[in-house]
C-alpha cells in the first residue's frame, strides 16, 4: 500500500475508519513534520489516482496533536475530524490543523 510507505518508522499506525476515511498515528516531531507528511500523502493519493484510474482524485486531511489537542484516541479523533471538516470546506486537496480558527469554530458549535 502506498500510503503505508510514506510513514516516517515501522511502528506507525494506518487504518481505514470508515468508507472512504483513513486514521494515521504517526510519531512526528513537530507541525512542519506533519506538513511535510501531509504533502507526501495528498502527492501520493494524487498520482496513485491518476496511474489507477486515470482521473483525479481530491484528498483532504485533518491533523490533530498529542497533547495540545486531546490526550486521548477519542478526543483526538473528534479534533482531526474537525479539521477535516474543514479541508473539506475549503475545496479539498489540503489538510488542515485543529486548533486556531478551526478549534474556535468547534467551540462555538458546541455553545450553540
């Protein structure tokens, strides 16, 4: 699998959450770590669509961190589904962060 190669050691995690969602835990060193995995992943996704099935593909991710997002999977989760969300909104092929504008948007939900 190509995703699979692009994770930086051996102990990292990729599994599919559900339909067309993957989850990665990755050990990074910081935030221009995960932009340049991210990178990585929406050039992969990309060209693999291309190579397979002549067309394009749009990937979107979202990037939660341990410990200043969540200190647990499930906090964690929910964080980076925001983000997500939020690539998503933004027209896809990008990842985004929680925390800042994102996080803010979530708390404000959560008020309402």
């Amino acid at each position: 699998m190509q995703l699979q190669g692009l994770l930086p050691q051996s102990d990292d995690i990729l599994a599919r959450v559900g339909g067309d969602e993957f989850g990665l835990l990755i050990k990074l060193n910081d935030t221009d770590h995960a932009i340049l995995i991210g990178e990585d992943i929406l050039k992969a996704v990309q060209n693999a669509a291309r190579k397979v099935l002549d067309s394009a593909l749009s990937t979107s991710i979202g990037w939660a961190m341990f410990p200043a997002d969540g200190e647990d999977v499930y906090t964690l989760m929910a964080q980076a589904d925001e983000a997500l969300a939020e690539a998503k909104c933004q027209g896809g092929n990008a990842f985004k962060f929680f925390g800042g504008e994102v996080s803010r948007r979530a708390q404000q939900r959560l008020w309402v």
